[in-house]
C-alpha cells in the first residue's frame, strides 16, 4: 500500500522547517516524500526474522590500549621558574573577556 503524500503536509512540514516553497516545488517535494516513504515500505518487506539485533557493523570491542601511568615531573619544579602562579597552576592574563 503506497502512501500518499498531501499538499497540506508538505506545507506543514515545510513550515515547521522553516522553508518556503513555490507551487512548483511544493509539488517536487510531494514527489520526493512519496518515493521516500516508498523506499521505507520496501524495507518493511523485507524478513529479519533471523538478524541480530546490532548497535556496530563490526565487532571491534575497545581499540584503545591500556593506561600506562609512569613517574612524571614534580608539579612544583615545572612551575617554579613561572611569574606567577596559584596553588600549583600557572598564573596567566585573561584573554577572553
């Protein structure tokens, strides 16, 4: 059963986007809407009985490797030579207002 689209729809949907459309196009747009919803009836068709469910196309799990956490340099060497700074952070001027 294909579904037809109206005018009125068009112009609805149009107008919740925002858009405005010539008689000409309002009509295009109706044609586009109905092969759309076509292609979608299409798909309806199809049997999935026996697909799983899926949330990836692949099965990749986690690609990413493991922190290593190693000795770092001391906070209060790294900021000892800085102009100014607060409780630990670099002291810088405002840039943005």
């Amino acid at each position: 059963m294909k579904r037809k689209v109206t005018t009125e729809e068009v112009i609805h949907i149009a107008e919740l986007s925002r858009l405005a459309f010539t008689d000409a196009e309002c009509e295009a747009q109706r044609e586009h809407l109905e092969k759309v919803l076509g292609y979608f009836e299409t798909l309806d068709g199809v049997d999935i009985a026996d697909v799983p469910p899926t949330a990836h196309i692949l099965d990749a799990v986690n690609v990413l490797r493991e922190d290593e956490v190693e000795p770092s340099f001391d906070n209060a060497e790294l900021v000892a030579n800085a102009p100014e700074r607060d409780d630990g952070a670099y002291v810088v001027p405002r840039v943005v207002d």
